[in-house]
C-alpha cells in the first residue's frame, strides 16, 4: 500500500488500484517478503497507470520504502552498500539450489538490530565492493563448495540471541551435508546451500523430519528482479 501510494503521489495519480500479492515468502520471516511484494507493486502500478517512471525513479521510491526494495527491482546477484539500497552488481556464475527452513513465528528486524547493538556495541562496516573477496570470487568462478565456506551474517548471533531454537536448525542442515547454512537475514529463516537439486531435496526432506521448521521451502539463484508480465490469453 505504501508503496503504490508513493509512486500514485510523485506521478500525480489521483485513481486506485486493487493489488493482490500472492506469495510463499512471509513478511517478517528475514527474506525481505515485504520488500519483495513493494518492489512487485512499484513495476505493478507504475505499468497499470502509465506513468512512465524511469527506474532511477522508481530506485528513489524504492530506496525510501525500505532498504531491501531496491534488489527486488534489479534481482541477480549485487553488493548492497550505504542502507543496503546502493547497490553494485556482482558477477555470478552458474546456479545454486538453496534451502529455507521457514517458522511460522517472525523475528522483528528492529529487534535483532537492538541485540547485535547491545552484543557488538555501536556502529558496524558496511560491505563494499572490495570486501569478502572470498564470497565473490566464489561467485565468479561459479564454486558452490567455495560460496557455501565463505557465507556469513552478522546478525545471526542476535537472531540466536532472541531465538536460541535456531541453533538446532542449523545443526540440523549441516548434519546433512549443507555446503554452508546461516540465518537468513534477520531471522528467524535458516538459509542451506546445497550441492544440487537433489541434495536440496535431501536437506529439506532431513530438516522436516527434524521438526526444526514449520515450513521447508527450497530455490534456485541468481534470479532477476521484479518484472511485468504478460497476462495469458483467455
């Protein structure tokens, strides 16, 4: 809604529209699914009216719904700098299968960010294009072997903080052979790399089993960013 709003007030759109997001991606569930729907709804609306935003324009709105907005826009695969919202692209080779163990029970991203102040102390570096050479030399040579060893997130020790539960999430997908395993985003979403689809498959299946998640959900990346498209005909 909000973002619909702030695209109809910059084009100067005095009608409505119906929206309807449907998705496998929980608000809250540290995979930027509310980001995600408001990046849907800017390419959405901006092509329903008709008013020819250019995506440096509509990269303003998104950079002020949120700091993850702006990758909904461009997808593959990029170094977020500044909030998150500057963003470089990164060259990525090949695809890598990922698992999501989902609870149904979310993490406030404000709260995890309060637990890391409290546990770290203030301030943090941000990752620029020069940082964690490892992740991205991974990316570029395509070595999913590699890009699973170089995986961190800083705020997992604050989401374990506020969810001690996690842990056994991720004991869980490393005892089935994950190539790495960390807490997506802020949480409370674990995140498994995994060697092919069918070791995906594995891993969900053993995190299941586990009674470690509410809900097992796996993908595949790189991919691009919101886009219109073409409706079916009737």
């Amino acid at each position: 809604m909000r973002a619909a709003g702030a695209l109809a007030k910059l084009a100067g759109v005095a009608g409505g529209v119906d929206q309807h997001s449907g998705e496998s991606v929980l608000v809250a569930g540290g995979m930027a699914g509310g980001s995600a729907d408001a990046a849907a709804a800017l390419l959405a609306c901006d092509a329903f009216w008709g008013a020819g935003l250019s995506r440096d324009q509509l990269h303003e709105l998104a950079a002020g719904l949120g700091s993850d907005v702006p990758f909904g826009l461009v997808g593959h695969t990029a170094i977020g700098s500044g909030r998150g919202d500057v963003l470089t692209p990164a060259l990525s080779r090949g695809e890598y299968h990922w698992v999501f163990a989902v609870r149904d029970a979310g993490l406030s991203t404000a709260r995890v960010y309060a637990e890391f102040d409290a546990l770290a102390g203030s301030g943090s570096s941000a990752l620029g294009p020069d940082s964690d050479l490892e992740l991205l030399q991974a990316l570029r040579a395509g070595d999913a072997t590699a890009l699973g060893r170089a995986l961190r997130n800083d705020l997992q020790p604050a989401a374990l903080e506020l969810a001690p539960e996690l842990a056994e999430t991720l004991a869980a997908a490393d005892d089935v052979g994950a190539l790495g395993v960390l807490v997506s985003g802020s949480g409370p979403t674990v995140a498994a790399l995994a060697r092919s689809r069918a070791h995906a498959q594995v891993i969900g299946a053993a995190l299941t089993a586990a009674g470690v998640a509410d809900t097992v959900l796996t993908a595949v990346g790189p991919v691009p960013g919101a886009r219109v498209i073409a409706s079916p005909s009737p």
